[in-house]
C-alpha cells in the first residue's frame, strides 16, 4: 500500500474513521471541528506512512477552483518578462496556487489561443503581458467572471485592472539627464508602436525635447518592436547616416543588445562615441565593459500588485473599473553617457 496511490476512502477504512473525519482532519480542520487530538494525529501519521496523495482534480469538481493561475508572457526569454513571472509566482504559491506559464512569442493569436487553452483548463485567474494594442479578446475573458489583470502592458476604456512601470515620467526623467549632458541630437529607438508603455515612453521623451525647446528637426524616433532585431538594425543605421546622433535612448533591454553589437561592429565605443540609455535594468548591466545607465522598473512591486489585484477578485473584491496601478521607476546613473558642449 505504501507505494501506490491509495484514496481517501481506502485509507478511512484503514484507519477505522469516517471518509467525513479524515477529510476534515486532512484539510486543516479538526479544531473546528472538535476532532481529538489523539484522533488528528493518528490520522495525519498512517496518511504520511501510507503516502497518502489528494486527489486534486476531484477536489477542484467538488470546489468549482482548479487553485491554478495562468501567465502569459510575450517572450519568457526576455530577462525582463522572465523576472515578472518568477515574482508572479512566488506570490501567488503563498496564496496555495500553482501557476501555468504561457509564452505567446510577440504574436496575438497565439496569446489567444493561450487564454482559451488556460480557460478550458478552469485556472481560477489570469495574469497577461498582452502582445498587441487590442484588448477585445480580454475584455471578453473577463466579462465570463475569470478574475484578469494585466501587466506591464495597459488600456484605455477596459474594465478590467492594469499594472504598468511610470513610463512617461520615467523616460522623461532619462532625456533630461541626456540633455543636462549636453546632447541635442538623440535618437530614441521605440519598441511596439501604439502599445501603451512605448506610446507612453515616447511622450515623455518627446515632452522633455518640447520643455528644453528642442525642435522636432533635432531629434529622430525610430524603430517598431521591442526585439534585439530592431536595436540592430536600427543603431547600424543611424550610426551610418548623414548626421549620426550624439546619442541614443532604447526602450528596451533587447533593443539596448541589438545596439550595443551594432556600435561594436561599427567600430564605435561608448561612451566614446556614442552615449546609450535604455530601459530595464539587468543583472549584467552594470558589467559591460562601460557600465549602462537604465532605468529599473521595479518588477518586485509590479508582481506583487498584479498578484493583490487578481487575489482580490478571486475572493470577490470588484476592482475599480479601468484601474491602472503604476510602479514608480528608479535610474541608475552610470558611465555610458558622456558629457559634451
């Protein structure tokens, strides 16, 4: 018996007590019950003798709660997104859920095809780093009462709740210390356009140059995914223009990567030549050969509020509808911008 599986029922029959008994002793509860102590403890110790295992899908039937939780990443090899998950998870394990991890690889349909395949698994929650710029698919998920919360990425007009980073006044903030350091001609290389954090990040950066009267004929934008691709492709490209910018600001770690191996091949060097700026901190960051100046997004806070507004709704807490929680940004201040007239 000590090697198989065996049922509550068998192992009632074991021990001489009520299937009704055991349950309750087994789920925690046999002072509310008034259950002897003597009684608890014989049951507890032939249940670890006998590896005793729950049933947990009969358990779900019974309660209508899987205690599972679904996350869908864009890309759960981005350091970034990998972060926000394992600080999801830790959380929600302390709340008794097990989490399913789903990676939509930048593509919409197949974070759809995510959502329907969680959702037919009855996980009693979703947390999502949407793709795209369109949240009808989970508005829909979250009409049918499945608690949702997205993060990172954010909507107007939706009613389900959001956590994101500050990103406006965050890439404000790293534009002016561009512009303290002299630099007029900064190109920012941007990530997915229209997605709220890039749409965000790129006003900020854009009212920072209007508050130092900064013309528009300055400065250039660039780019359309938050990919090492486009980081790539996009710094080789300035690097190689007319007039090459003094400076570049990425909006993202993997735009920052793809930067970095273009100014290599290039020849160039930072600050040297060129100064970088980009968004999201790394463990490497502060490494590299000319250690970067980022801007950190708090991803321990950012996972810790998405888990607090998605255990709310569990416990039937209605969020505020369209509510957006965001998590202040810290800059880390470092050699990769150089100072010029």
């Amino acid at each position: 018996m000590t090697k198989s599986n065996i049922s509550i029922k068998e192992l009632a029959s074991i021990l001489g007590f009520s299937i009704t008994t055991v349950s309750r002793v087994l789920n925690g509860k046999a002072e509310q019950y008034r259950i002897k102590k003597e009684t608890e403890s014989k049951i507890q110790e032939t249940a670890k003798r006998l590896n005793y295992t729950p049933n947990q899908f009969a358990r779900s039937l019974k309660l209508d709660k899987s205690e599972t939780i679904g996350v869908i990443v864009p890309d759960i090899s981005n350091p970034f997104f990998a972060e926000i998950f394992k600080n999801i998870e830790r959380g929600l394990k302390q709340h008794g859920y097990a989490v399913f991890v789903g990676d939509s690889n930048d593509n919409t349909e197949l974070e759809i095809d995510l959502i329907k395949h969680f959702v037919a698994r009855k996980v009693d929650g979703l947390v999502i780093a949407p793709v795209g710029i369109s949240s009808t698919h989970l508005s829909q998920v979250f009409k049918t009462g499945i608690p949702l919360v997205s993060i990172d990425r954010s909507f107007k007009n939706v009613d389900f709740p959001a956590v994101t980073s500050n990103n406006f006044d965050s890439a404000k903030e790293a534009t002016i210390e561009l512009l303290k350091n002299g630099h007029r001609n900064i190109a920012l290389i941007q990530g997915l356009n229209q997605s709220q954090p890039n749409t965000d990040r790129v006003n900020g950066f854009i009212q920072a140059m209007k508050e130092w009267d900064i013309h528009p004929d300055k400065y250039s934008i660039v780019g359309e995914g938050f990919s090492i691709e486009n980081g790539f492709y996009q710094t080789d490209r300035l690097l190689n223009s007319a007039n090459p910018p003094t400076a570049i600001f990425a909006l993202s770690n993997l735009i920052a990567l793809g930067a970095l191996k273009a100014i290599s091949q290039n020849g160039q060097t930072i600050p040297n030549d060129i100064s970088l700026l980009t968004f999201d901190e790394q463990a490497y960051s502060a490494f590299l050969n000319t250690p970067m100046t980022t801007i950190e997004q708090n991803k321990v806070e950012m996972g810790n509020m998405a888990v607090k507004l998605l255990i709310d709704q569990i416990c039937g807490r209605k969020p505020k509808i369209g509510s957006i929680v965001q998590i202040h940004s810290k800059m880390h201040l470092r050699e990769s911008i150089k100072k010029i007239n």
